[in-house]
C-alpha cells in the first residue's frame, strides 16, 4: 500500500503544471545566484560543493520563512484594510 501512495505521489509531482515548474526553478536559480553574489562580494572564487549545498539549504529556509511573512503581512494588511472600509 505504502508503495503505491508513494507511486502515485511521484506521479501527481510528474504532472506538475509547467507554470509550477517554471516558477519552482525561478526561486532555485535565484537563490543561487544570491549565494553567488555573496560568495563574489566575499571574494570567494571557489567552495566546496558540500558547503555551497548547505549554504543554499540555509538560504531555502530562509526564503520559506519570509514568503511565509510576507504572506502573514499581506492577509494582514487586508483585514485591516476591510476593516477601516467599514468604518468610513
């Protein structure tokens, strides 16, 4: 059983949208070349693939908890909006 869920799984991600792939590469192609940028200002021409990899780790995390903000501060933003229209 366990297999088959895992089968399908692989397969529903298979079917992604191309519009969700395109943006998922997007935000894994921009986060490396911030690290890129780092490592230049750093005058680093050259890392460890092993480190460059936990570096880009951290910066992920780091990503999801800002969309996570931002997205918190816009619904945010929103409610007080909605908010201030009703009393006007």
């Amino acid at each position: 059983m366990l297999r088959f869920i895992l089968n399908q799984n692989t397969f529903l991600k298979n079917m992604e949208n191309p519009e969700i792939i395109a943006l998922k590469e997007a935000l894994f192609l921009n986060r490396e070349n911030l690290l890129n940028d780092i490592l230049a200002t750093l005058n680093y021409e050259e890392i460890n693939e092993n480190l460059f990899q936990e570096l880009l780790s951290l910066i992920e995390k780091t990503d999801l908890t800002t969309i996570k903000l931002n997205k918190a501060l816009e619904a945010q933003e929103v409610i007080d909006s909605v908010l201030k229209d009703r009393l006007i």
